[in-house]
C-alpha cells in the first residue's frame, strides 16, 4: 500500500548481530536499526510492532515526528535487519511496515545481490550505498536488476566508505553512527545542523561515561558522515536485461521456497506455492541449511596434513558441523583432483583407507576453536590454523568444491563402533549442520553430537529458546538426513512444556510399538515359521536399539510378503513399519526452560519413569531473550534482572533430579572433558528410563575475555571445570541396581587459585566489579564459596555408602 | 420464577458426607442427590449446573424425561444437600434450580428447624419427612412456621421412620433407597411398579457383584418404601404464629449473613445487606465457624479428670479445637458452677491455678482421636471416653453452657513460653477452631498448631485444595482472633500459583517494612532520644518477632505523640503501625499442589530464598477432588488414574527441597513424634529463609481399616513411621553453617515386618488385593523395597561427613 503523502519513508538493511553486555561500550546494543531506535528515543525492543504510535522527536518548537518498526531474519547473527523508518509532521500511526520507501540505504555492499533492495523505491528517490568499491569498480559490481531500476526510476545514488571511514576514526567495523549521520545530511528530514547537535547531545549521553576519548569516536563519526558523493546513474540502464541465475543442484523447494523467504520476498510468494511442495500442515524440508552457503565469515581453518594426528577432535567441537574427516577407498580419491589425504592405520575397519580434515568454507562461521583445540604434531605444531576468507581466491574455490563433492562419498561410519570413542563418533554424519547459531556457540556442539550418534532415529521435542531458533530458522533448517533418508524429528513447543511435549511424543510412539506388538501376534498365527520367529525377535528386543537396526529390515520384507498374500494384519503393519526401529527420544531446552518455567514440567516426566533423554543447555541465563537471569545463574554473575549480581546460589538441577533414582543425571561440558561428554551422552540414551544431561556452554551473553572471544568457548569449558566453576559427574541408577554407589565424580580436585581469574575472564562477572568495585570482591568470594559448597555436596555424594 | 406447568417438581434435602473408596459395597457414593442421579443415569458429578439436559428415562416407549441439579453447602461431611429435580413428558432444559416444588422430601428432621424447608413449596402440594417420630412428638417437634404453611397451603403430609426400617434390614443408618421408593410410591411419576422395576433392576446392576445378600438387602428397601403414613395436617395451624426466636449473643455480621446463608437462604440477602457489613470487596469476617455449633456428631468425649495427667495432648491432636485446656484462677473459678477442675503444679507459672479439660459438645465432629490417644493414668485408665451424644440432656447442656463461659476467660499463654513444649502449646489460644473438615482430618491438627504457636502475627496463602475449602466455607470461617482481635489473614489462590502468592505476600510485607524502616530513619532525625533509641531498636530487630513484640507497644506510642507532635513522618508511620510486628508467612497446600501441579511455582519460592513456610499436607492423594493419584502417591496404592496401584515410587519433595542447602526441610506425623512436630514447625518459623514441612496426613481418601475409621487418625500416623512407610526427619541450613550435618533422622530404625500389615490397614492398597489377588503381593513387596531405598537414602545423609 502506498505511504500517506506527508509522510518521509526510508529503509534502511543492515546486519544484525544480537549482542549484549557489551564490553566497548560504543557498541550499540543491535545493529543500526536498534541504534536508531534509541537515538530517537524509541527503546530498543525494536521487534516489529513494537511503536505503533510515533515520537516527537525534535525540540520543543518543532512538531517533528518519528515512527520505526524493525524486521528481522532469525539468525542469531551475521543476519539481516530493515529498520523502516517515517518522519511527518503530525503523529504517525501507520501499523504497518514502510514498502515504498522515498529514501533507501543498504549499509552491506553484498545484500545488493542478495536482497532486492530497491523494491518499492519511490520514483525520484533516494539511494544510499555503503561500499568499499569505487566507482567503476562498484558499476561492475552492481546487478543489472539495480542498476536498471535506478536508471528507470531516476533514483538518485550516493555512495560513502564508512567501512574504511570507522577503520580510521578507529571504530573498528562499527559504520551505524557515520551511516546515520550521511541519512540526515542527504534526507535532510530536520536541519542538519539540529540534527548533528541532537547526535552529539545523544552520543555524549550514551558514553560520557566511557571517556572523552569514545565521546570523541562518535563525534567523529558524526562529522565524517558528510564524506558521501553521488553515483552516476547512465540512462542506458534503463533497458538492461537481467542477469543470467546462477546454476546449481539445489531442489526445486529450495529454489522456489527456501531462497525467495531468505531474499526477504517471502510475502511475495503465493499459497499455492506451499499447497505444491507439501508444507501447508506447517512441516518443512530437512537439510536446506546446507543449501545457504552463507559465506559470512572473517576466517576459516586450513588444513596442514603433516601435522594432523587424525584425533577428529576439531570436527568433535566444531559448533557449526563445518570440518569433518572424511573417509575414502581408493576409487572415492580417485575422484578427486589434487585433494590432499593422509593414509589411515586406525581404527583397524579403515586402515589403509585416506583420510582428510576438510572444513566448508561457505557454511563455516569462523569462530576458530577448531583451531584453538587443534592439539596437532607434538613437535610440528597444530594441523589447524584460521587463515582469511576470501571467497573469490582460487584455493578458497577449490576447498568449496570439495566439500561439496566430500559430503557425497558414501559414509563410512558402518565400518566402526561410531559410540566407542570421540575419533569413531566423528566418522558419523552430522545430521544437525550449520545452523544459525552464533559463532562459536557452546550449545550446538552438543545438539550436533546427538545427531550424531542417535540422528538416524531421533525424536526432538525442543523447548523455545536459542535452541528452538537455530534449530528451526525457517526456511532454514540445520536438521537433515543420511544417505537413506534417515534423520531426526524435529518439533518445537513452549518453554513451559517442552518436556511434556516430548512426553507426549515418547508416550505415542510406545502406544504405536504396542500396537505393532499386538498386530505381529495376530499375524504370527497363520504365518510361516520364519515370520513367527522373526516377530518373537523383535517384540523380545523392540527397546534395544541395535537389535531392532538388525531385524527391521527382514522383518520389514517378512510383513511386506505376509501382506503381498493377503494378510489382512499384515496390510495393517506394513503401515507402521517406520516403528520397528527403536527410536531415541530427546528433549531439548535451556537452563530457562528447565531451570525455571518449563522445571515443574520437567520434574514431571522425569517422575513418570518413561524412556525419555532431556539435554538441557546450561548458558546460565536466558540466551535467546537477551540474558535474564535464570535460576542456573551463579551467585555474583551480572544478568538483566540480576544488575548487581546475583545474590542466591545455582540451583542444582542435577542433584534434585538424582533424588528419583530412577533418573540417569550427568552434568557435562565437552571442551572439559570429551570423553565423559560421550560416555555421559551414550549412558544417558542407553538407560531405559527417563535420563537428563546438564551441558555448560557458553554463551555470547557471558562475554569471554579471552583474544578470539567465542573462538574460545571450547576452551572457557575446560577453564571452568579446572578452577571448580563447572563439575563433571555421572549418576547411573543402573549402578545402584547392582548395588554400587551410582554417582561418580568425573573431574579431578578444581585448582580453586583459579576461581577468582576465571571470572574475571567473562565480561558478565567483570561488569560486577567495574560497576560495584566495593562490593565485587565480596560477592566473588562467595560466588567461590558456593561452588565449595557444591563441590563437597559431590564429594560426599561420591564418598556414600551403597553397600548393603 | 415458577416453574413450567407441564413439570412436576421435586426438591429433597439430605444431608451429604463426601466419601470414596468405599469398602461397604452398598453406599452410593454421596448423598441421596448423587444417588438419585445414578439411577436416573445421569452420572455422579451432580454439582450444580452438570445436567442442563434431561435424559429420557424410562423404557423404550415411554417419553418420561427427568432433570436433576444439585446444590450443597461447603461442608466437608455433614453438610447440607438438596436434590432439584424436574420429570416431565418432554425434554426439559431449564437452567436454574428448583424454586417452587410440588413435591418436598426432608430426609433429616432436624431440617425443620434449620432450613426453610417449605420454601417455593406449591399450594395443594405434598411433603415427606423422615422421622423417628410419633405423631404427637412431631407436632410438638414440628415448628409453627412449617406448621402454618402446611395449613395455610393444603399441603399433604405424609412420614415415614425410614432410620428404623434402615436398621432393621441391616442398612445402617443408609436410608437413601427406602426414602426413594416412597418418593416414587407417593408421587406417582412414573407407574409404581415400573418404578419397583428399575430400582430393582439398578439395585441389581450397581450391587450384584457384592453378592445376594447386599441385593437383597436393596430389594428390602425398595419393597418397604411403602411404609409411609399420612400425616393429619389441622386447619387452627394456619393461624399459629412464629416460634420465639433463639437469643444469643452472635454479632450482627452472624445474624445478618452467615446464618441465613447457612440456612440456603443466602439468595434471599440484598446487596445492601453485604454493603453495611462492609464485605463487598470479598473481605469476610473471621470467627464465625463458632457461632454454627452444628451438634452433629453421634459421640462426645467426656472427661474423667481422676485419670488425668494434665498432658494436652488431647488438645493437641484434636482436628476441630473442640477440645482444650483451660487455666482459671480462683476467682474465675469463683464464675462457675460445679466444674470439675484439677490443681495445677506445673508449669510453674500456673501453680496453684485451676486445669480443665472441656470438650465444646456442640462443636465436636465426635471422630474420637483424643480419646484414642489419651494416655491417662498409668494405673487408672484414660481420663477420656466417647460417650453416645444427645444435644438433649441436661449434661450436655451444662458442657455446652460451660464452653460458652471457658472461652471467655482470659487466656493464661502469656504466663509460659508456648513455643518450648507440646503442654505449653496447648496453653495457646488455637486460632483455627470449628473448620468444615471431615470428623478426624489429618491435615487441620497441624493447621491449628501453627495458629497457636503464630497465629497472633500469621499470614496465610492458601493452595485450592481441602485446606482451602475448610478454611474459608464461607459463611463459616475457622480462622479467628484473639482478644486482642490479633488472628491469621488467609487468603487462598490456585493450586498452580500457591507459592508465588505468599511469596507475594511476604514480598509486599518485606517492602512495607522497609518503608517503615526509612520512616523512622526520617522521623529521628527530629525525635527526642527516646524515638531515636525505640526506632534504631527497632531497625536492628525488625525480622525478630519477639523483639519486635516487645518494642511494637513502645514505639507506638512513641509514633502517635510523634504524629500528635506534628511529624509527617510519624503520621505516615501511624497508618503502617500493623507491619511493627514481625509476621510470619505460612504457605500451606496438599501435596497434590506441592508435589506436582504448583511445584514449578515452589521450587521457585524455595529457590528465591525469601522468608516464607511452607506447610504441605501431605495426604498422597488429591483429596478434595476425590482421591486422584499425585507424585506424592506412593507405588502400589490404588487411587484415581491408578486404579491398578501407583508402579512409581513417591517423589522425594524434601530431599528435592534439601539440595538447595539454604532451605529448612522437615518431614513430620504428628502422631507419631508429637515433640518432633512441634520442633519442626518452630524451628522452620525461626529460620530466616525458605522452609518447607511435609506433613503426614490421613484422609478419608486412605480408608482406615481400624475400628473407629479416621478417629484412628492420629494413631494411624504412629504406625505408619514405626514400620518404614514414612519417616521423620529435618533438614537445619543454620547446622551448615556452624559446620554440622544439616540433616538428622528422627525417626527410629523402623519394624519392617509391620509394614505389609500397616498397607492391609488401609482400603486405598487393601482394594488392590482385592482386584489384582496375583499382583498385589509383588507391588506391596516392591512398595516396601521402595520405602527402604528412602530409609537408606536418610541413613546416608545422616552418615555425611561435614566437617571442613
């Protein structure tokens, strides 16, 4: 619908990384979009919706007013954001966002390709890029689809380097507040002047505190944002064709559904469009992640073979399913042109076999811990280094290319006992790959373990959180399937009933194994031996995993006979055939959801006795809404809602769930310990009753400290487990049943020295002490005390008497 | 409203005990409504608004449709209910209760004097009375009233003695059948021997399997319907005036709502009639419960002051107040008229006075307990036994009269700490008396103590639940103040938010104190010495309830001259003078609230670590909605969505509440370790932070076995911990912290051996012997296994080392 006519309307796109607890603090929380926001005092809840009713922004002789919605894609970063923006001068109240805008800035030089960033542009309008190119450069850059528009329309283009502008002013990648001042300037929607002296006004509120220096950063900025100059638009743009589509493999649900929503056109597409590829009733295509290939990253890791041990561990950690080893037979190499491989000696089932380290270039998010944990050749040093990403370098080239044929070469994971050991487990195929987590998160490790090792028969009920967004950022979809078709179930509820959900989920699948039980009796009266036998097999094994792998497929081709010949029960069970399989139920949510609102929940399907696996990941606050603090939040930790630390003790989860004893309870964090994290994982799956395992991961909300930031995040796990922040430990009730203690203590005595250091080395701690100098150092040592205190809880734990 | 012509109306009133489980196979379940509507196939769930359309009746080719409603008062056990019922030849849907009857039945004559028992009652229309009764002793009986509309009405009277025809075919005192023969023989609904037909033909269905004789049994009542007679109604009564009305000293607020609401005349108040006694905002005055006096009960103790020892335990067990302890000087003694009393030794304080134990004869539900439990003299014998109650004799009279004068005198709790030991508590005035709850509840003698030790200051959140409906059956209130007009506040919220609703409570009251602390802060700053000192007093001991009592007075004082003196400061503090006493917030709900549907709610709480009680009532099931299985039920008991026997284990709710390490936890029966109780609840009160009593409670819902059913109550609690089933125990955070095991056992190595016998006493798990003959030994034997894994559990923790 068109803009009232009074009303000036502008787009802006930008990325958009959630970010909070800044520790610069010229960061504006959100991208510019949010920055705006606060700049015209519009709060930084900046969801669409969020400001029916416009602003006064402007002196108080002028009736200026300001309304801005905000629309974003739901990565948890590198993502996209259009802040829709209108200024008149009577109160606006449009419900609706800006779709023919008179002024446009596109703050990312590659969205030129990837959105259509002049759809709407008002005739006569305004363009503004930001861009690193010059002229010719950026006309040889430029899609004709733009180009031709411009020319059609008799836009008018601007261009400025803010990049290289905020590089010299020395505010690193931070381009929102020159790009700002640029759209007052061109706009003019008020004086310029008034319009400087308000971001200065504003930019001497938000870090007057920080230092004259971060004051004068953004008065800089202010000033340098005048360094823009128009672009020549040739008239005979106007009847250029568009340019030939890029080519590739991707199916036509990618092609004609996933792409268009990601290029932000998904309001464009019709109902029919769903009605044809199936997905009316709200299901979705697994694997289209792996069709983005987002290519958003700084650094990727490149692999030296000499020095590379085959320890997998890399691929182990990778948050991102971004670098795998893969397995060839000779024939599968010879494929291949020039792709380095070492041979194998180990495990015994691939010896002689090659063996390469690839990461995906294009879905790798840079974080670098694959990198950081590399532990490579004693002597020659580490396998990985992180080296620039250039996309357009021909070695960079070549590695996306091989990835791409790589993932094709048939697994070789049926070889070995991919449950035995970390290097086995990585031989499996991720079936979670690359999904809008974070770089560097320390959640998805786990959730793409699981895949790992359960994927081809795993259910997810997952709670609302990070976890739910990453999981299922439609029409992304990190969840994906084998070679045969196999891949987990993925469903998201609330945060308040994600383990009923799953219950529920656990609950209908064993009605339905009952029932093909009943039907296999049924059927066995008139069948031959075989099937009978088969049948008995299976209903004496139909809770072990393995076993039914065995028997499914003959039994599958038993029923099909039993039916081909008539049998009516066997008709029946050829339906439901998809049950013989031992499925393995997960249940997955954030310490907000099973510390807090989902727990009484949680409590209630541990209690039910059911085959059920939760995996709860611990980041200590609520990630996904920006940090809250959550009844997993430690003593002393700064957190929305918790500003001056926190000043109760965790909750021990865990603990309270050992008070069953019929509940498995681990408490893991993989960069700690990466064997107890499987051993945990595996246990937890394997004990026939409900199991929940307690993941520490960090978060970008904890703010590490350490140079490389969420590179370390693998790192931070071990750090807090050897300074006793973070405990290891397993209860297996089947220990309890042979009448053993069930609990173990699997980290070693914490280095307490350690403590103090360790918190000091995440922003959410530090802030207490730059914020509350006075009482920091008190609250540290309690937040140690209290993890004594949970340490000699473990202690005594482990120490009991089982013995009859 | 009258009803529609073509209906004939019915109303019958009865008196209703909410049972389940019942063993005795021919009790219908409820009252005479919930047995009509059985019959009538209308299901059992008779409340108020549950059959909005009739359903046809009877044989195939008769349109007979009958509707029914039912309305009762709030009354756990006798309580009040009356059957509306409409039978008509076409469908009948009305919304709305019977008002103008043809037809009234009165199944308990002392209904007469209670309820308007011939309200609506049509001109020419018929009455049936149940009464034991001869003619000439029920005109003398009857009230003028009643006589006089009968009169004046044409009414056809007619009675019958169906208690006496009950007992002599062996029904007990249930006389539902006989009573509704005669209603289906008198008013002729439907053809009599049809009538005979189907109640024969449902005695059959519902009782068949109980064997020949319990059918029989119902055939003799259906058969001896008839025996009613015509009751001779004279013409002088049309011109009888009204009985005198009763004197006494009940409150306007008791004359004017509580008794016509309890008389089912509450429709008839006006909303003026709420407005003058300020009880439009939902506010309700408390201590009416003792103005009821419903002398319902079949046996009253009577005390035999030679056998007594003075102990209190009488009082302190009992589950209705209605049996207590008195302390009189000589002149109050002097007020009397030949009452027994004994001479005081001890406590010292009260040497020399006079002792009495008096049992309010009118306000006993006559369960036994105290008798039950009175230890008497070691040679003599008890000092308590039951006696047969007749409201009548002279005796009773005088106890009654006796009760009324005890009362008032003034109470001795001051002269001795009542906190210290089970006798002095029995000294404190219980704030709790009279409540709705069934004759020998195990929940309402924990509630009355926590009224004696902190009623004076006590705020109550209550979880919907029994507890809720017998604390606050409005007319009747339980709660009442002393004579200082100091009492508990209750309020009660959901079962699914009953903590978060008493954390609010103490949050508000936490914040209402410091806004007198900062007060007073001001307020000195200009105040003589003497302010000063009492204020900074105050502020230094304001969490303290003694300390605070004790100053409360002073400062007072020193407020209002501070106020008369012109400070704006004490003017505010004048109207915050009620927060100067340290209250106590109690939190008290079932376990079907705590364990699991507002669990989440107080892990919360808990986890906060605020200063509030908890007090769970433990009774293992869902009591108030009629025995539904809860996380607290234990494996192997039978209960409602457990009709095979509970297969999961009882969740541990105190081991849960210890992990959190800065929560009391105590697990207590009171009958079982009555200093124990007392130490618990004191000691959880006196801790700063969060604590949580779990409360062994017998119910109803259990069916004790014992001679005596729910007046075994307390004794039932002694055997349950003496052979395993529960256990005493508490949990001290302050021992922590001088480096002691929190935790101590107070319960004794139990008698295993007892245990199978002690579930045999109970229907809840003997009925699952009787259903499940072949499984019930394995889930009993599993039940004790699971009850000695807990035993150990407690053996362990209190075997911890925690020493540094």
């Amino acid at each position: 619908m068109p803009e009232p006519k009074n009303h000036f309307t502008i787009g802006i796109v930008d990325d958009v990384t959630f970010t909070s607890l800044p520790e610069v603090p010229e960061i504006a929380l959100g991208g510019a979009g949010m920055f705006q926001a606060k700049f015209f005092g519009l709060g930084a809840d900046g969801t669409v919706g969020a400001n029916k009713n416009s602003v006064k922004i402007i002196g108080d002789n002028t009736d200026k007013y300001c309304q801005a919605y905000f629309s974003y894609d739901s990565k948890k970063s590198g993502g996209f954001t259009c802040s829709h923006l209108r200024f008149g001068d009577t109160p606006i109240r449009s419900t609706y966002l800006v779709t023919t805008p008179n002024f446009v800035a596109c703050h990312v030089q590659a969205y030129l390709h990837m959105y259509d960033v002049t759809r709407g542009l008002q005739k006569n309008g305004t363009f503004l890029l930001n861009t690193i190119f010059d002229d010719a450069e950026l006309e040889k850059f430029m899609p004709n689809k733009v180009k031709r528009y411009f020319a059609q329309n008799n836009i008018t283009v601007y261009t400025i380097n803010a990049t290289k502008i905020a590089q010299e002013i020395g505010l690193g990648n931070r381009t929102n507040t020159i790009l700002q001042s640029a759209f007052f300037r061109i706009t003019e929607v008020i004086p310029v002047e008034l319009a400087v002296e308000k971001m200065k006004a504003a930019a001497l509120k938000s870090y007057g505190a920080k230092g004259q220096d971060v004051v004068d950063k953004n008065y800089a900025a202010i000033d340098r944002g005048g360094e823009f100059k128009k672009f020549e638009v040739k008239p005979e743009w106007a009847n250029l064709a568009d340019d030939a589509e890029k080519q590739d493999d991707a199916p036509a649900f990618v092609k004609e559904l996933v792409r268009p929503i990601n290029a932000q056109a998904g309001d464009l597409l019709k109902v029919s469009d769903f009605v044809k590829h199936g997905t009316v009733d709200g299901s979705w295509e697994v694997g289209t992640a792996a069709y983005e290939k987002r290519g958003v990253e700084a650094f990727v890791p490149a692999w030296n073979s000499e020095n590379c041990i085959q320890c997998n561990q890399c691929a182990y950690i990778c948050p991102h399913a971004a670098i795998r080893p893969f397995v060839l037979t000779d024939d599968e190499l010879a494929g291949f042109d020039g792709l380095t491989t070492l041979e194998m000696k180990a495990p015994a089932a691939m010896k002689g076999m090659h063996f390469v380290i690839e990461p995906s270039v294009l879905d790798c998010l840079g974080c670098g811990n694959c990198a950081d944990i590399c532990p490579g050749h004693p002597k020659k040093g580490k396998a990985l280094t992180m080296v620039p990403f250039n996309p357009d370098a021909a070695d960079m080239k070549k590695m996306a290319a091989d990835w791409d044929k790589l993932v094709k070469v048939p697994s070789k994971q049926d070889l070995v006992d991919i449950r035995s050991n970390v290097k086995n487990s990585q031989f499996a195929q991720p079936l979670f790959e690359f999904s809008g987590a974070c770089s560097g998160c320390g959640e998805t490790p786990y959730v793409k373990l699981l895949s790992q090792l359960f994927g081809d028969r795993q259910m997810i009920a997952n709670a609302t959180g990070c976890s739910s967004i990453y999981s299922a950022s439609i029409p992304s979809t990190p969840y994906t399937k084998n070679e045969k078709g196999q891949g987990p179930v993925f469903n998201n509820s609330l945060f308040e009933d994600f383990c009923e959900f799953g219950l529920g989920m656990a609950l209908g699948n064993k009605k339905m194994k009952e029932r093909v039980a009943k039907l296999l009796c049924e059927a066995s009266e008139n069948a031959p031996a075989e099937f009978k036998a088969l049948a008995e097999e299976w209903i004496a094994n139909k809770d072990d995993a393995d076993k039914t792998k065995e028997i499914a497929p003959k039994l599958r081709e038993a029923i099909a006979a039993g039916a081909e010949a008539g049998c009516e029960f066997c008709k029946e069970l050829k339906t439901l055939d998809h049950y013989l399989v031992k499925r393995s139920q997960w249940i997955i949510g954030g310490d907000g959801a099973s510390y807090d609102i989902g727990y009484g929940g949680l409590d209630h399907v541990i209690a039910s006795g059911e085959d059920v696996n939760i995996l709860v990941l611990d980041t200590e606050v609520y990630s996904n809404t920006g940090g809250q603090a959550s009844k997993a939040t430690p003593l002393g930790a700064i957190a929305q809602f918790a500003a001056q630390g926190k000043r109760i003790r965790k909750k021990d989860l865990g603990m309270i769930a050992t008070t069953y004893g019929y509940v498995y309870v681990a408490q893991i964090a993989m960069g700690a310990d990466h064997n107890q994290t499987l051993k945990a994982i595996r246990e937890a799956e394997a004990w026939h009753g409900p199991s929940i395992v307690i993941a520490y991961a960090p978060c970008i909300n904890h703010g590490l400290k350490a140079k490389g930031g969420m590179g370390k995040s693998q790192a931070e796990e071990k750090k807090a487990v050897e300074c006793g922040y973070w405990h290891l430990w397993r209860y297996n009730p089947a220990l309890a049943e042979e009448g053993k203690n069930p609990f173990s203590l699997d980290s070693k005595e914490p280095n307490w020295e350690n403590f103090h250091d360790f918190l000091l080395g995440e922003v959410r701690y530090l802030s207490v002490k730059k914020a509350y100098p006075n009482e920091a150092e008190e609250l540290f040592a309690e937040a140690q005390k209290m993890a004594q205190l949970r340490y000699k809880t473990y202690i005594r734990k482990a120490a009991e008497n089982w013995e009859d």
